[in-house]
C-alpha cells in the first residue's frame, strides 16, 4: 500500500460500494491485492471494468468528478 495513502481511504465510501452488495467482498479483496502489489488499479470482478485504486487516486492529487469507486476526495 501506498504509505501516503490514510488508511481509512482503503474501504471506498459507501456511496460508492454499497455495505449489502453481494460482491462488496470480491471488490474490495481485488482492491486490496492491487494496494499490496502498488498497482495503479484493477480489473472489477464483477464488470470486466478496470477500477483505479484510492491510493492511485489520493497521489494523483484531485478529484476529477467521474465518480470513481474509491475517490478519496468524497465524504465517507
């Protein structure tokens, strides 16, 4: 992970992944081996869609509105 990174920013905001979505498990577990191997993002298990990690995000500095999974620029 990141070492900038808070480390309350490895979950995303719940309005972005829902607390009772079936496959908030998958996600988040994706999330979290792509913060260990320091990978800009990774592949949603559920879409195909590749998803930009928060510590991406949190180095890139800003937040470019496009509403992704885990901004760490959105209030928790």
């Amino acid at each position: 992970m990141a070492p900038s990174l808070p480390r309350r920013l490895v979950e995303p905001s719940r309005h972005r992944l829902a607390i009772d979505d079936p496959d908030r498990a998958a996600i988040l577990a994706a999330h979290r081996d792509a913060l260990e191997k320091g990978l800009e993002g990774y592949i949603d298990p559920v879409t195909g869609y590749w998803v930009f990690t928060a510590a991406f995000l949190w180095n890139r500095g800003y937040c470019c509105d496009s509403g992704c999974r885990h901004c760490p620029y959105i209030a928790r």
